[in-house]
C-alpha cells in the first residue's frame, strides 16, 4: 500500500464515463448530501441544455443526460462543481462527522507532562523490583486477602486510573472501545487471576514507550521556542519625560516606545524612531549578514541587536508579532493530521473490537482464560498510533531546529509524493536585489557614471526594483544624485524629470519612440545585453539617447545544485514561472536545464498554472516568496516560501516556509520527508507484522500472558525509538 496519496478533494467533480449525450460525474462530496439530494437534481435539471438527472449518494455518482448540440460535457462538469460547491458548508460539517465517527478518542500521550511520567515509571519499576526480592526469599500468601493487599495489586490500581478512566469514557461518550479500553480489561483480567505483576507490566512498558513519545514532542516544541522565541521577559519602556521603566513583556501595549541595546532581542513588531543598530534579524527574513537599521526603518520581534541602541514604536505585541504566528502556525501542525495518521486511527477503530472477540473465541475453544488474556494484552493501536505521532513530530521539530517550518504533517506526507516542482524567478531562483551590470553610450564625452547619475535623478523616488537598483549603485559608488524637479510617472512605460532646463527621460524603448527619440544606434548593444539576460534600461537627455543600462537580478548561490538534488530525489518535471519577459525567462530555464517555463505571468495564471498541471494528476510543489506568488502557492500540493523577500503574505498562503537563502534547503526537506515516510511504513510493518505473531503464539499457549505483555509493549518501544532517530538525521547532508 502506498501512503500519501492525495485523496480527490470534497468539492472536485471528475468524468468517470461518457457517451454522446450521457455523462457520469463522481464528486465524494455527494456521499455527504443526502438531505439536499433531490435539491441538487432539480438545479442541475432546470438547466436549459440538461434532458434528466439522477444522482446515487452511496457512490457518489450523477448520471446526466444532454444535449449535445447546445453543450459538451466539459461545461456540465462546470456547471456540477459549481451546483455542488454551493452546498460546501454542509459537506465538510457531515464529512467530519463522519471522520468522528470512524476514529476512536485516544489520550493525547504527547502533551502528558514529562516529570509526571517519569514518576509512574521509576514508582512501577520500584514496585516490580521489590515483588521480584520478596518473591525469591518467601512464597506469597495464598489467601485472598493476601492476593489484593500486595504492594503490586495496590501500585497497579491507583497507577491504572488514568487509563480506565479513558477506557471508560470511550465506550460511555462514544460508544466505542479504544486502545485504553483493551489495556484497562486486560489489566483488571490479570488483577482478577491474582497476576498483578503481569498487570503492572503491563502499565508499567506503556507508560516507558509513552515517555519516549511525549519527549519526541517535547523536543519538537523547544527546537521551535529556541529559534524563534522573543528571549525577554522584561523590557525597557521609554516614558514621557525621557525617563525609562523595566515593565514585563505582556505589559506592552500598541503604541509604548521601548529601548533595545547590543545583545538584546526585540521584544515588538514596529518602527525605529531613533537611534542606530546592526540586527541580526536571519530566524525572520533569512539574511545571512547582519543589517543596519535607523529612524524609520521595520523592527521584528525575535530579531537581535549585535550593536548599536534602538527606540522602537510598537506596532504589533505579544501574538500579533510575526514571530508570535510563527509559533503558533507550527504548534498547530500536530492538529493537521497525514492521511497515514488517518489510517492509523482506523486501525485502532477496526482491530480494537477484533481483539474482543479473538479473547472470547479463544476462550470458548481453549477454555483456558490465561490465553484469552494474550488477546487483550497484545494489539496493533498502540505502537502503530505511537510511532506514527513519534515519526512525524521529530519530523517537524527537526526541521524547525533548521529553519524549516511546516504548518502540517499532512505535508510532510505529500512532499514524500510530489513529482512536480514549479519555480518563482524574481526572489526565488534568483536573489530579488537586481543590480546594474553594464553601462553603455555611443558618445565618448558622457562617462559611465554621468549616465547613472542622470537615471538616478528620475528614479529618486521610485520603489521598483529596476529603480533600485541604480540608486543602489550611486550610493554604494559615492556618487551624486543632481538636482531636479518633481518627477512625472508613465505607468508601466517610465519616468521624466527636468535638472535645470533639460529633461531626462528613464524607461522602455517604447516610452523613448513615443516621444521620437531615436533608439536604433543602440540596436546591437542592447541584443548583446538581452542574451545575457539583462533588462535594458534607456536613458534620454532631451530629444536624444544618451546611453542604456543594463540590470541583471543574479541567481541564487547553490540553485543548480538544489536542482540537480531535487531531480535525484524524484522530481520528473521542474518548471519556470515568471512575470518576467519571454526571452529573460528562455535564459535563465536554459541555465538551470529546466523542463520548460511560462512568462510574463499575472498571479492569477501562475494559480492558472498549477491546477491545469494537477487536473492531470500529478503532484505539484511550488516555490515562491509569497508576494506575487501567493494564489499559486495556496493552490499547490504543498506551498513553499523562502528568501529574504519573503513577507506575512508567504507565511499565510504557504504550507513550508524556509526561514533562510540556502536553496539545499529545499532538497533537504524532501529528503526528510522520504525518511520520515519510510520510517512510517517500517514501524507499521514491525507493528504489525511482531503483534500478529505474538498473538499466534498467545492463542496456541507457546508465550504466557506476562511475556505476550513484554513482547507487545516491546514491539512499541522498538517503534518508537525507531521514529526517534529521525531527531538524529543530518538534514543538511541528508545522512
């Protein structure tokens, strides 16, 4: 069986057969709608081009005929979604019902404190040392008193409560068994034939196996409180009159001013009103290098001040914070369940009952109890349940140690089948700070640096990237930005501006022939900058071109080798979308040898984009930095944002996010979700395969009760500790 296949979603409809004039459309959601059925039908009927329709709920299927001549079945399969989607509300409601009802309540193992549990197993493995001593220097008491009042009998009983009271609540509330309702009857079978040592056992290998776990997850919640939490408890405030007060963190309103000096991580989202600083801000955007941050500039909580004294205004405290969504965006992944978590709750639904009546088939045939009571003792629920929750939480916290944040398990469990991977350029593929790579005149008596001087004079006030990037070279350069007057902006064309009485013109060549300024002297100059891949930038003085600039945004360091990575780990098709060019995108695909590219892009055709690609039924991861890339990355399989562009937007619409540059990152995390699958797949086949045997042996009476108990809560250790070494995994060298 392969897990992490994707399940068709609710609301999708497909064509399962056609003919002329009759198709049969399957939609899951129709499973659910029983009690809008015959609404359904009269909708779908009251279409002008539909002859009948019948839908059968327990397949899920509608039968429409049609005509033809008006319609195809492409448009009917529309306008079905479209009827059926109507109606979601009620299908996802009656679809978790249903989920409910196929599930048992389990206790959540994971969130059991730590101390608490290490006291019932050093008070359990006390208790069986002592009975083993008294065992070897007397013989027990026969007498029934002597049977109930033993050390053991008692530590079992009042060890035991949580699990009956679980075992309990299970068959009242829902009335269905769980893992806890088999313990808690084997444990009071073994009471009532005088084994309580056999019952402690029994209590006492659970609670070592749900040790393991819950501190599986408790090094997964402190490797994402280590990285990304605030630090300090207390922060300086800036009062009035100038004066400051040490006040505690949650005392921090919207609009407080507070001090942050050298060493000190910033407790609030906001502005810098005064002061200079280097910040180590890498565990939010990403950069590697420390920044200088000065009055007006963006401050992040969890970011650190390697220098420098900040006064920041607050904007956003406590859990409105970028790193407080963090925090909780990861924490709420244990609730977003892998299909394989899914399934393993079936097992313990289904094989729970099974053992029931195994006990009781035994019983009657053997008409011994003490192997009935094998069947009770050994089941498949607990370490299937254990070390799939194990595998998949070490899965998560081992990537947030790295920077790697997952909002889901169920993620993790795609990624192991994506087979397609599509690619953002600007911030992704490349770094998203383009800069000036060439400078080009015909006129020997305007230099290189007159040219940019006079580009950065129009773009002085501009915030595109292109426009950037030439300001970015006046000032890394030291040169001098002229003089001018107001500037004048043609959208999507260019910018003029006047210094003195000559006006520049910056932009397109389409925005200089607008206004008749020659451009074909520089015909071969600017093909020789396109094959290179450069934007060219044009630059006029009055009526005449002066000179063009050439921009180039540089590919990320260590790209093609992610690519040549991904491709070893099962990527077939590797895919280039961008707003960009026809022509730059041909380039930069032809440089990274990917499989094909789409240019020239809105954001609504790269989410265009994806869903024709999974209409074929393939897989689709999608890397992006969330800006422009948002709608492609919520309708991905699994969503990735990275780089140092990355914003909120790429949290919110993203289903991984990558808190750094390094594109290894993105191959590493497949990596780790193939080793966390496969660690699944071995635990079910230890699980399953050691308890089926182990039952055989109980029924046929080769094992005792006792070691039926050694052997199944061995079998879940085992398990567990084997999804334990996923902590151990070098995600960077993928070892």
């Amino acid at each position: 069986m392969r897990f992490g296949v994707k399940k068709q979603p609710l609301l999708s409809c497909v064509v399962i057969h056609s003919l002329h004039g009759r198709v049969r459309i399957h939609c899951r959601a129709l499973k659910y709608l029983c009690e809008v059925v015959d609404e359904i039908e009269d909708r779908i009927n009251n279409l002008a081009e539909i002859k009948s329709t019948k839908i059968t709920v327990i397949t899920g299927n509608v039968l429409i005929y049609f005509d033809e001549d008006i319609t195809s079945k492409e448009n009917i399969l529309e306008n079905c979604e479209s009827i059926i989607g109507s109606y979601s509300r009620i299908a996802y409601k009656k679809e978790k019902e249903h989920h409910h009802k196929a599930t048992v309540n389990e206790r959540r193992l994971q969130e059991a404190p730590i101390p608490e549990m290490t006291k019932r197993v050093v008070v359990a493995t006390i208790t069986l040392g002592l009975a083993l001593l008294r065992r070897g220097v007397a013989k027990p008491p026969a007498s029934l008193f002597g049977k109930v009042f033993n050390l053991p009998f008692i530590t079992t009983l009042s060890m035991a409560w949580p699990i009956f009271k679980s075992g309990l609540g299970s068959m009242l509330e829902d009335l269905r068994p769980n893992a806890d309702t088999l313990t808690s009857t084997a444990i009071l079978a073994s009471l009532a034939t005088g084994s309580s040592g056999s019952a402690l056992t029994i209590i006492w290998l659970s609670d070592i196996a749900e040790l393991m776990t819950a501190y599986s997850m408790n090094r997964t919640r402190k490797a994402i409180s280590d990285m990304l939490s605030v630090g300090e408890e207390y922060v300086w405030r800036l009062n009035d009159d100038g004066s400051e007060t040490k006040v505690p963190l949650d005392q921090l309103k919207v609009g407080d001013s507070i001090v942050t000096q050298t060493g000190e991580k910033i407790s609030v989202d906001g502005t810098i009103v005064s002061g200079e600083a280097t910040v180590d801000q890498s565990s939010i955007t990403g950069e590697f290098m420390p920044v200088s941050k000065a009055r007006n500039d963006k401050a992040y909580a969890g970011t650190v001040v390697k220098g420098g004294r900040l006064v920041i205004k607050a904007e956003k405290v406590g859990d409105q914070t970028t790193v407080a969504r963090i925090i909780h965006m990861v924490e709420e992944a244990s609730h977003r369940k892998a299909t394989i978590q899914a399934y393993a709750d079936k097992i313990s639904a289904q094989f729970i009952p099974v053992n029931f009546l195994l006990a009781l088939v035994v019983l009657l045939v053997t008409k011994r109890p003490s192997r009935a009571l094998s069947m009770l003792i050994i089941d498949y629920s607990c370490g299937v349940r254990l070390s799939t929750a194990t595998a998949l939480a070490s899965s998560i916290g081992l990537a947030a140690k790295n920077g790697i944040l997952i909002k889901g398990s169920n993620f993790i469990e795609m990624l192991d089948t994506a087979d397609t991977l599509i690619l953002d350029k600007t911030g992704t593929l490349t770094r998203g700070k383009p800069k000036v790579v060439s400078v080009y005149s015909n006129d020997k008596r305007i230099s290189e640096r007159k040219i940019v001087e006079l580009a950065a004079a129009a773009e002085e006030t501009s915030n595109h990237p292109l426009a950037l990037a030439i300001l970015d070279k006046v000032k890394s350069l030291g040169w001098k930005i002229p003089k001018h007057s107001a500037t004048h902006v043609h959208l999507a064309k260019g910018i003029e501006t006047k210094i003195n009485k000559d006006k520049i013109r910056v932009g397109s060549r389409r925005f200089l022939e607008e206004n008749k300024i020659e451009t074909i002297h520089y015909k071969e100059a600017v093909s020789k900058m396109v094959r290179r891949g450069e934007n060219i930038i044009y630059v006029a003085k009055n009526d005449k071109l002066i000179g063009v600039l050439g921009i180039q945004d540089e590919l990320r360091e260590n790209m093609k080798k992610s690519l040549n990575r991904l491709r070893f780990n099962g990527m077939d098709d590797i895919i280039l979308l961008t707003g960009d060019v026809e022509q730059h995108a041909e380039i930069v695909a032809g440089r990274m040898a990917m499989d094909s590219f789409h240019a020239e892009l809105l954001p609504e055709d790269k989410a265009e984009v994806v869903l024709q690609l999974q209409s074929k039924g393939v897989h689709v991861v999608m890397v992006g930095d969330g800006i422009n890339d948002a709608p492609a990355l919520a309708y991905a399989d699994v969503g990735i944002a990275m780089g140092g562009t990355r914003t909120d937007i790429a949290m919110e619409a993203s289903d991984i996010t990558i808190t750094g540059d390094d594109p290894l990152m993105i191959p590493a995390i497949i990596r780790l979700a193939k080793k966390t699958m496969s660690t699944v797949r071995q635990n079910f086949a230890i699980s399953i395969g050691v308890n089926t045997v182990g039952l055989l042996l109980g029924a046929m009476g080769v094992i005792p009760a006792f070691w039926g108990a050694v052997l199944h809560n061995s079998t879940t250790i085992a398990v567990v500790l084997n999804s334990a070494r996923i902590l151990l995994h070098d995600i960077e060298r993928g070892k």
